[in-house]
C-alpha cells in the first residue's frame, strides 16, 4: 500500500466511532518508522529522513489532540445516547423494573445500614486528640481478671510508670441529687481527675473543664455538664457558665460545658475527684476507680504492659498488706469501648454482605431472562453495524441505572433504619450516637451501586455479547445457540442463592439455639412483678449512721403499707449488675496465698430481700430483724461459696471477714445459704455472694426492691408519693422492672440474633423468588416438548415431577455447597454461643429441611401451570 495511502487510512481509523479506544501513540509511532523507511529508500541518509519524519509527525500531533477532543466528545454522546436509551427501555418495562429496583433496595440498603453501624462503632476516631495513643487501665488479681483501680495505686502509677504522657483517673457511675430548681433529680455523674480531659484532649464547648486545681479543697467547688444534660436542662443556655447547681445539698459553680461529640460512661456532670478522696472510699484496699493513661509517641502496647507490669510489682512489695497479688494492665481505649461488639458486628456485616449477593444474583437472573427475550434486538443492531462492545455497554449501562435507582432506595431504607435503631437505643451497643448516615456512608452507598450493577450486569452482558447474531435473526430471536448457556448461568445463580440462604439460616438458627439456652438459665431470682429503684440519702441531710438507718427504716415501713405490695426489700447491689466485689478471708483455714485470695460479690440486703427477689433458702436461716447493729454479726453466703470453700453445709456456723488476714475487719458468722445469683450476667457463672444485713451497715444509697402486680405506670406514682411524704427531696432514680434488666442483660445477643434472622429470612425470599424464576422461564422456553410429553400420552403427575424435580435437583445442589459453607461460618461465631456446637446436626437439618420446603412451593407454581399446559395451542406456537 503507498505511503499516503496507508496515512489516510490510519486517519480514518482515528476518526472511526468502533476504534476509538485504539492507542493513538502506537499508531503515529507505526507511522513514524514508515515514513522514515520510505525516505531512507529515496536516498535519504537515516539521521535526515528521522528529522524530515518528525517535522512531518509534528502535523499530526495536531490532529492527535483534535482526535482526543473528538473521542471525548463521540464517547460523551454515546453515553447519552445509552443512558436515554436504557432509561426508556426501563420504563417501558415497569414490572422488571420495580422488582429488580425493590430487590436491590433491600440489599444496598440493608447493607449500608450495618455499614453505618460499623463506620460510627468501630471505625471513626474517638473524639479528643490523637485518640490512638489513648488506653483504658485496670488491676487484676490471680481469679479476676479485670477489677478497678486504687486511688492511691493511681498515684503511684503517676509517679513511677515512664511509658505515659499523663495518668488520670474517674469513676463515671455516681449519683447525685440535684434540688434547687424545680423538682429533685436524680442525675448520673461521676468524679473525674482534674486532668482527666487533658489527658483526653478535649477542649470545652463553652467555658472551660476540669484543671488540677479544682482538686484542691481549698478551690471554689466547680462543675462541669455534658452537652445533652445542658440542652435538657437549661435549654442550652450560654449564660449557664457561672451558675451555680445544688448536688447532694452541696453547691457547684458550673465552670464548663463538654462538646457533643465527648461522652463518656453516660455521665451528665462531672466533679473534682481530689475533693473526695480524704473519705475511706479512696484507701489502697478500695478500688473503685477506671485508669486512662496516653501513651508516648514512641511507646508500644507491650513496651507500656511491661513497664505497668514493673511498677505494680514494685507496690505488691511496698504494700503487701493491701496490694499482695495485685497486677496492672491496660489495652487501646477504643478497643476497650467496642471489643465486645466487634464479633457480632462483622457477623451481621458478613450476613447483609451475602444477602447483597443473593440480590445481585437474582437480578442477574431476571437480566438474563429478559436479555433472551431481546437477542433479537440487539441482533438486528450487530447485523446493521453496532459492535459487540457497544453492546455490552448498553447492557452495563442499563444494569447501572437500576443499581443507582436501588441505591437511592436502599439509602432511604438505610436511613429509616438508622433512625429507628438509635430512637430504640439497644443496649451493649457502645457509640451509639455516633450512628448516622453522614458523608461516608453517603460515599459507600454510592460505590456499592456502582459495584453491585457491575457485579449483576455484567455476566448478562457477556453471555449476550458471544451470542450468534445469525442464528438470532433466522430463529426470530425464539430460540439461540446461546440458550442452553444462558441456563447454565443461571441455574448457577441460583445453586448459589440456596447455598448462601442455607449458611444464613443456618448462622441464625444456631443464635437462636444459643439465646433460647441463655434466657433457659436460671438467674437465680424471680424477676416478674419486680420493680427496682435507686435511693439515695444526701450526706448533708443524713450525715450519721444512725439517722441512716433509721430514714431507710422508716421508708421501707412506709412502701410495705401500701395495699398494692405483696414485698418490699432493700439492697445496695441488684442481681446481673453487682459492682462491690470485695477480698475476703475465712477463718480456721490456712492463708491463701499472696495474690490468690479469694475475691467475692458483696450485698448489703435488708431482712425482706430474699423473700422479696424469691431467691431460695437452702440451710440455715436468712437475714433477720434481729441482725441489727450491736448484735453479733452475720452474712448469709451463697450455695458455690459454701461449696467452693467448705464442701457444702458445712459452711454454717463458719466465721469469715472481708480484706485479707491482716486487715482488721469484724468476723462474721455464716448463718445461712441461698441459691446462687447470676450477678455477672447470665453467661457467667457465680463467683459467689456474700449478704450483710442492712442494719450492721453504713450504706447511704440503697436500690428499694418492691413486688406487686400493679403496673409500673400506676405503681409509679404510688412510691413518688410515700417518698415525697417521707422527704420531697429525695428523688426515685434509675427505675426499672427486673424483667427489663433481665432483658437488658442478653440484649447484644437478642439483637444479633433478630438481625441476622431477618436476613437469613430475605434471602431465602429472594432465593425462592430465584428458583421460581428460573423454573418459571424454563417452562416457557419447553413449552412445545411439554405439550408434545402429554399428546405422547403423558400424565399431569410426570409432568409435576419433571418440573418440580429440575427444581429440586438444583436446591439439593445448593443445600450441599451451603451445608459445608454453613459448617465454616459456625466455626466463626462459635464465640457467640452458649452450649451449642457450631455444626449442631439439629439446626443443619431444620435449616436444610426449610430451604427444600420454602423450593418446593417456589417450583411447584410453575410445574401446576405446566401440567395444565394445552397440547394443541403450545404445538400450534411451533
């Protein structure tokens, strides 16, 4: 071919629609080299004819760049050119459309929702600076792992322990009576170290927070509110900054206000810690108080736990008395905060994740199925010239289009659900309003319809893509060479449908088998018609024991008067959330050793109490009016302690102390057993209860356990009264039933498993809706072998069984992929259950048989309509 020839037809080439993902630098670049052979051929030297080329070539960079602006502005039209073409193709299909739409909906919006839990709990930063550095700090003894730290250990830490920037300590879990303004109330607070939020790096949203100096007992009493207590209290007025509030009698000069985005245990007003440690609360052997450290720059985790490690050794030897066997650990703040949650939240993110897929696929189902119907079609656009790659691009583009319709559905889903999982605030889940659906949940649902229309449009798009356009147009687009690999594909889709359907009933069975052995445990208590609330007698106002218990006294009178109560009981701990867990020591048994003494749960109970909670006598006798201060002492142990430490009954009549050998504490004598109480949640057994009698104690806040069959809401009123009558300002908080605490304590384990129930649920939906489609199009595709089965003389039953069976062959397939999968992903939430195996045979069956059961309807409502089929109108179709 001339030169010039072989130019003008590269220029063509470039301008062409079909070429123009052809690599324009290869092209002037095969260019270049000939036109240089050809002038070397003319007698030109080589060094002439590459500069003679070049000035040549320097043209055509020109039209280089007139080409690209070319392709951009052709590839800009054919996009909407497809994209105006795919949109009038979906409307004039509105059936396809809204189930492929609604399909996609539900899983990019199931998705996203779990994804914006997952974002707010574990993958936003803490607030305050530099978050990571942050770790949360504890001591342990030899049998708890895990208890608060000692005031004065604290100190010590601060002094001796390199690896940290700054030390600070708080206790989040205080009440406090507010008065002075309206009526009482009972506010959560807590006591904070005056460089608490330096340590956290938080700076204030109005005033200023917490300094060293407000320790001093020499400062003016200062207080700090979190955000949500400034708003629902004072209406989130700035001028709050120097007011002054009345707690337990005592007056705060409020010096500051948190930001929003800081919460930390719950707590609504913080108060100088270093005010209140001269009490007996803050000696060595008391610990009651949670350690934040921020770590060096340069500091590991395990450079920090070896240091910490050191120092604590050091204090077990300068205190034995008080620290024998005391250890010091800490990890990340942050996975401190959501480590619990972490588990169940990468199952439900695993679990919406396949139920995305089950989506996909049937879309891609319901893509193949209609792109049989319109091979045609896009024959006819091959034959008069279309290329196969346009094609498929049409086909993308319309499988984008429903995937961005599904995910603006599903966003709207996503965010209804947020909203309505944060307005029902289930508990255990940490973080909970740092949920929303911001920015980057906004750019996740976006990428995942992006992705998800890729993933279900494109195998449609390529199996349509190697079909025989001939063929199409001879056959009038009834029947192709490409059918039997379209059922293939699909048949496939839906193998995969039933086999992820199965692993997610199967996950969801065995959470529901694990939550129906945890709630089947006997707490130890009867907790309907049992109504709790906490009491607390200010200092000010009751600043002796005696007038302490004699308030308690006179109030407990008071609620057992009334007509509606059967009981009434106090105690200043409640079963499933006991928080006093105290050394003890037993007398006439040799001393344990350093760092293994035992460790107990300790309840100051009234007389009534066990009578009231229904907690069982096992021997001896319980607490009685008697016990009352002056008299001998006594505590009743529970059944683990009298078996643990004296083999049973042997146990009465025993003497015991709390503290070790050394600390002078009173003996008491051991007077009866009870049934023992899941103080520590239903999961764990007892560690073992010691009770004190309520009048031989010193306590000034005490929870007033009531019994009655009359509904909170009428009961309510009732207690606020005789409280009122007795002192207007002592308010009722933290009011609950213990069937709500009781609820409250398998909520993480309730909510993952009514999660991924639904789940499980959709998918099995969409997996049947695959199966019937799939059997459904194969109906219509055998019609003619089907009326030619029953003109031959067959039955409407062989013809059930042909089609029910097609469908059946496909479940069983699935059900065997499914059942391994299944068996794996019970390995992997094995940390979530409570006596139950992952591979329980029982919940494989039940899932398996379930998954066949829900196929059989989905294939038998295409094999009725086939069995009915009319012999001589489907051989007419032919």
């Amino acid at each position: 071919m001339p030169l010039l020839a072989r130019g003008s037809s590269m220029m063509r080439n470039l301008f062409r629609r079909e070429r123009v993902d052809q690599d324009l630098d290869e092209e002037i670049g095969s260019y270049l080299a000939a036109l240089v052979e050809e002038k070397v051929a003319a007698g030109m030297s080589p060094e002439a004819a590459r500069r003679a080329a070049a000035i040549e070539v320097g043209g055509v960079e020109q039209v280089k760049e007139r080409v690209r602006q070319a392709r951009a502005g052709a590839l800009l039209e054919s996009l909407v050119q497809d994209l105006r073409y795919g949109l009038r193709t979906l409307a004039r299909n509105p059936g396809f459309t809204a189930a492929a739409v609604l399909t996609l909906g539900l899983g990019i919006g199931a998705n996203t929702a779990i994804f914006s839990v997952v974002d707010g709990v574990l993958l936003s930063p803490l607030a305050g600076r530099d978050p990571d550095r942050l770790v949360m700090l504890w001591e342990m003894t030899p049998d708890t792992p895990q208890i608060p730290v000692s005031y004065p250990n604290y100190l010590d830490w601060r002094q001796r322990v390199r690896s940290f920037e700054d030390i600070a300590v708080y206790n989040g879990f205080d009440q406090f009576t507010m008065t002075g303004e309206g009526d009482p109330e009972r506010v959560r607070g807590g006591l904070a170290s005056g460089n608490l939020f330096t340590v956290f790096g938080v700076e204030p949203a109005a005033g200023r927070l917490l300094d060293p100096r407000d320790d001093s007992l020499d400062a003016e009493p200062a207080a700090v509110i979190a955000d949500g207590f400034w708003r629902r209290r004072f209406a989130a007025d700035p001028r709050v900054v120097g007011k002054s509030i009345l707690l337990d009698g005592n007056a705060y000069t409020i010096v500051g206000v948190l930001p929003p985005s800081f919460r930390l245990a719950g707590s609504e007003v913080w108060l100088p810690l270093g005010r209140f440690t001269h009490t007996p609360r803050f000696v060595r052997a008391n610990h009651g108080l949670i350690g934040i450290g921020r770590l060096k720059p340069e500091v590991t985790i395990d450079r920090m736990l070896a240091d910490l490690g050191a120092v604590a050794r050091q204090l077990q030897r300068d205190h034995p008395a008080d620290n024998a066997g005391i250890g010091a650990a800490g990890a990340p703040l942050k996975e401190m905060m959501v480590g619990s949650i972490r588990q169940p939240l990468r199952v439900l993110a695993a679990a919406v994740g396949l139920v995305l897929l089950v989506a996909c696929a049937n879309v891609a189902n319901l893509l193949l199925s209609r792109a049989a119907s319109r091979q045609h079609e896009f024959a006819l656009r091959v034959a008069i010239g279309a290329g196969r790659r346009r094609v498929v691009r049409q086909l993308i583009t319309e499988s984008l289009l429903l995937a961005v319709a599904g995910g603006v559905l599903g966003l709207g889903l996503a965010w209804a659900g947020v909203k309505l999982l944060v307005a029902l605030r289930p508990a255990n889940v940490p973080r909970l309003m740092d949920i929303q659906v911001d920015a980057t949940v906004l750019a996740f649902a976006l990428g995942l319809s992006v992705v998800t229309g890729l993933l279900f449009g494109l195998a449609p798009a390529l199996h349509l893509a190697r079909s025989e356009p001939i063929l199409a147009l001879q056959e009038g687009g009834r029947r192709t060479s490409g059918g039997r690999a379209r059922r293939r594909l699909a048949t496939g889709l839906t193998v995969a449908e039933v086999a992820i359907a199965l692993v997610l009933l199967v996950v969801a069975g065995l959470l529901l088998r694990s939550f129906a052995r945890l709630t089947g445990v006997d707490p130890g208590f009867e907790p309907r018609n049992a109504t709790a609330a906490l009491v607390s007698l200010p200092e000010r106002d009751y600043p002796d024991e005696a007038r302490r218990r004699l308030a308690f006294r006179e109030l407990l009178w008071r609620v057992r008067a009334l007509p509606q109560m059967q009981d009434a009981a106090l105690a200043t701990d409640l079963p499933l959330t006991t928080s006093w867990q105290t050394q003890v020591t037993f007398a006439g048994r040799p001393p344990a050793d350093p760092g293994s003494e035992p460790f107990l749960n300790a309840v100051i109970a009234s007389p009534e109490y066990f009578r009231t909670m229904r907690i069982r006598l096992l021997a001896g006798r319980g607490i009685e009016p008697a016990d009352a201060q002056g008299r001998s002492r006594v505590v009743v142990v529970s059944e683990s302690v009298a078996r643990r430490f004296f083999g049973g009954r042997g146990a009465l009549g025993q003497r015991m102390k709390q503290g070790g050998a050394g600390v002078e504490n009173p003996w008491l004598t051991i007077v009866g057993i009870v049934a023992d109480v899941r103080n520590d949640g239903l999961r764990i057994a007892s560690r073992g209860t010691m009770y004190v009698p309520h009048e031989q104690s010193d306590a000034s806040s005490a929870w007033l356990v009531v019994r009655s069959e009359t509904p909170l809401e009428q009961l309510l009123p009732l207690l606020r009264r005789e409280i009122a009558a007795f002192d207007r300002n002592l308010p009722l908080a933290n009011v609950t039933t213990l069937d709500d605490a009781l609820d409250s304590s398998v909520a993480q384990e309730r909510f993952s498993m009514l999660m991924v129930g639904i789940f499980a649920a959709l998918a099995l939906v969409l997996a049947a809706v695959g199966i019937y489609g799939v059997i459904a199009y194969s109906v219509a595709q055998r019609s003619q072998e089907i009326g030619v089965r029953i003109a031959l003389g067959a039955r409407r039953a062989d013809v059930l069984a042909l089609v029910v069976g097609e469908g059946m062959r496909l479940t069983l397939l699935g059900i065997v992929l499914g059942a391994a999968a299944a068996l794996g992903a019970g390995r992997v939430i094995a940390s979530l259950l409570f006596e139950i195996e992952p591979g329980d045979p029982a919940v494989l069956a039940g899932a398996a048989l379930l998954v066949a059961a829900v196929a059989l309807l989905a294939a038998g409502l295409p094999a009725l309509r086939a069995a009915q089929t009319d012999p001589r109108a489907a051989l007419s179709e032919g």
